[in-house]
C-alpha cells in the first residue's frame, strides 16, 4: 500500500509541470507563445521586460499554475555593458569607445 501511494505522489509530481520553460514572440499585447495562445503583459514580470521590443524572441519561465511569466532572456540581442566596446560611424569616419559608465 506504501509503495502504491509513493507510486502515485511520484506520477503528480513528474506530471505536475511545476514550472516551465517556453520560446515566444514579443507583440503589442504580451508574449505569443504560438497562434493560439498570447500571454497577457500583466502577466509578464521580470527586470528584462522592460529591455524587450515588439519582435524579440524571448525564453520565459512558467510559474506552478501559469499565473506569472518571467522573462530570462532576450534570444540574440545585444546589450551594451560596461567594457564593452562600441563603434560610431559618422560621415565615414568611425570612433571606437569603451563604454565606462552606462545608466539606464
């Protein structure tokens, strides 16, 4: 009886999806995750929403029970950071500078 009830408690858990891994696209409304389904932005949290632009391909995380999305990362964009080095062209001169001091 033990083993059937730890056999059962095994099956939810394995079944249960406590949290989830998804590919989307960032659109005016939120995240499309597919033609059906857009996740609404009030269910959109996270300190990398506000980096995301309309068109963005995006990795978000599902919480237990799909009340909330975090975004986890912006799939091939670049950002700027401290150290890093950009370049500026202007009437056909480029300038290269490394950035020291970056606020957002």
């Amino acid at each position: 009886m033990i083993n059937e009830i730890k056999e059962i408690v095994q099956n939810y858990i394995n079944n249960a999806k406590l949290c989830s891994l998804m590919l989307g696209t960032v659109v005016d409304s939120g995240i499309m995750m597919n033609e059906k389904l857009t996740i609404p932005d009030e269910l959109i949290k996270g300190n990398l929403k506000k980096f995301a632009s309309q068109g963005d391909k995006v990795r978000i995380i599902r919480n237990h029970g799909g009340k909330e999305f975090y975004v986890v990362e912006i799939i091939d964009k670049a950002f700027i950071t401290k150290g890093s080095i950009i370049a500026l062209s202007l009437n056909g001169s480029t300038n290269e500078y490394r950035v020291e001091d970056v606020k957002i």
